[in-house]
C-alpha cells in the first residue's frame, strides 16, 4: 500500500526557514517524480515543485524559485522541501504526492494527508 | 506560464443531476490535463488523467473529455458523496498550474 507521510510543519517567522519531509512507502521510491503541491487557508491549489525520481532535474514555481529546494533520498526513501526566507504568503498546508507514471509529466496519483506552514510574527 | 481558467465556481444540483465543470487553457496543453477532486479537510484525489482516462477505482458517472485549450469534467449522475471541490491541473509544461477550483453542493 503507498503510504505518504509528511512532518516539518509548524510556526515560523517571516523570514526564517523551515524543511518538511515526506517518508514514503510502498512502491519503488526512486523511480517516480515527486512533487509538492499547497494550499493556503480556504484557498486552491497551487503545485510548488516536482523532482524527478532520480532527483537530477528539479522544477518549481515562480513564488518559491530562489527560496524553497526541492531533493530526495533514494536509498530512504524520503523527500524533502528546504524553505527558506519564508514570506507570510506561504502560510498553506503543504502535501507531497507521487507521480502516476515513471516521468515527471504525469499527474499524481498518491498524496499525503498535508503538514501546516504557518508564517507569522 | 499556461492559465488555466475553470468555471463554474460553485455548482449546485440535486442528486441524479448530470453536471458539467469546465476548464479552459491559455494556451494548448493538447491531453495533458488532470481532474482531481477535493473534500473538505483532505488531500485531493485523481479522478481523471490524461483528459479522458478514468482513474482506478473511480465510479464510471466520472468522464472527461477534451484536448487542445478546452476541457470539460461530467458526473453523469451526481451522488452524495460527490461533494466536493474539482479541481483541473495542466501538466503539459512547467509550471503546472492549477485551475481555481468548481465547488460542487448538493441541493
């Protein structure tokens, strides 16, 4: 059974840094893209970064680009999102989900239950 | 960056209903759209990939159709437990935008 399972979440300042992570199980880790996607309070979606499974190509979106790094650790099967400089406007419920097939342009078919990121002063 | 319009942004049927969520591109995405679906206090699941590909596991009153810049979501006969959000996502270049959401009530 795929299991994902974030932490890392909690209150920080503006300003300051934070790094989530996501523990996964139950499929072949390393041959799948990752992504990570949030949602602010009562807001939509909005995809944040995706890795490939051999973590050597890595995409993100123009509001993290410069500030959040994306990697991941094959042989342990983790994920991870380094966010620094953190901005009040990044307050969001962050999820980590797998890609469907083995390449990053897919949709994702897993996701986890989301860890909170609360900035503020 | 691809916009990904979606309307309506709240629905609401009756139980039976077919109901209709459309989703338009800023530019052509040709298959590349996914539809996921969204209740409150969980994580989104696929229910669409690809445009027009059930997911495993999804009630068939789910289809999509489309390609191009025009994509639309049907639940043929809606049911309860369709309450949700609908989301649809492009993944056909980075980076992959979200639309901004169909809310779909029950009346």
């Amino acid at each position: 059974e795929v299991q994902l399972l974030e932490s890392g979440g909690g209150l920080v300042q503006p300003g300051g840094s934070l790094r989530l992570s996501c523990a996964a199980s139950g499929f072949t880790f390393g041959s799948y893209a990752m992504t990570w996607v949030r949602q602010a309070p009562g807001k939509g979606l909005e995809w944040v970064s995706t890795l490939t499974g051999s973590g050597g190509s890595a995409d993100y979106a123009d509001s993290v680009k410069g500030r959040f790094t994306i990697s991941r650790d094959n042989s342990n099967n983790w994920l991870y999102l380094q966010m620094n400089s953190l901005r009040v406007e990044d307050t969001a419920v962050y999820f980590c989900a797998k890609s469907a097939t083995g390449n990053s342009q897919s949709s994702n078919d897993y996701w986890g239950q989301g860890t909170l990121v609360t900035v503020s002063s | 960056d691809i916009q990904m319009t979606q309307f309506p942004s709240t629905l609401s049927a009756s139980v039976g209903d077919r109901v209709t969520i459309t989703c338009r591109a800023s530019q052509s995405i040709r298959s590349w759209l996914a539809w996921y679906q969204q209740k409150p206090g969980k994580a989104p699941k696929v229910v669409i990939y690809k445009a027009s590909n059930l997911q495993s596991g999804v009630p068939s009153r789910f289809s999509g159709s489309g390609s191009g810049t025009e994509f639309t979501l049907t639940i043929s006969s809606l049911q309860p437990d369709d309450l949700a959000t609908y989301y649809c996502q492009q993944y056909n270049s980075y980076p992959y935008t979200f639309g901004q959401g169909t809310k779909v009530e029950i009346k």
